[in-house]
C-alpha cells in the first residue's frame, strides 16, 4: 500500500458514512433493493476493514466498483474517495462544521 494506514481508515470511514446517507436516500424514495444491496456489500467491507492489508482493501475496491456497477445512476462515487491523496482528502472533507476548532474560528 502506498497510502498511509491512517488516510485509509479515514477514507473507508468516509466511505461508510456516505453509505449510511446513501441508505437512507434509497429508504425514503423507495429504492428498497438497493438498500438491500447496500446492506449485504457494505456489511462485507465493513468485516474486511477489521484485517485490514492490501489484499482486503483490493476486495473492498472490487466490492465497491460491483455496487458502483449495479446502480451506475443512483450510486454514491465511493472510489472517488479512495482514490484521493492526503491533501485531496483533506480538501475534500476538512475541516468538518461539527469540529469546535472549525467553529471556534469561524
């Protein structure tokens, strides 16, 4: 892996997080199959991220890109995520409103 442990987590937390908003998404507008999906792919990423190396996290791609696949119209860009660099990933999700430094300087 040539990305840091620590920018892998905080991306497949991302991830994860996303997946949450997505499910809800599909709940309230009646996507009922795809929550389903979500649940059965996302419940499996979810297990590799426990032993985490560089083989679990080509699952996880593969897994991401088959969801990604199957609701090519719906889906979340979850490889997005994954594929940013640390100053990409940072951008993209620093520094969060909820975070008191973020609002203290507001």
């Amino acid at each position: 892996m040539s990305k840091s442990m620590p920018l892998i987590e905080r991306q497949l937390h991302s991830i994860l997080h996303r997946a949450f908003v997505e499910a809800r998404s599909c709940a309230r507008c009646g996507r009922l199959e795809q929550v389903l999906d979500l649940a059965d792919y996302f419940e499996a990423i979810a297990l590799e991220m426990n032993h985490l190396d560089a083989e679990a996290l080509e699952r996880i791609r593969r897994m991401l890109q088959g969801y990604q696949a199957k609701y090519a119209s719906t889906a979340s860009n979850y490889l997005w995520i994954l594929e940013l660099t640390e100053e990409q990933y940072d951008n993209a999700f620093e520094p969060r409103p909820w975070d008191d430094a973020a609002m203290s300087s507001a």
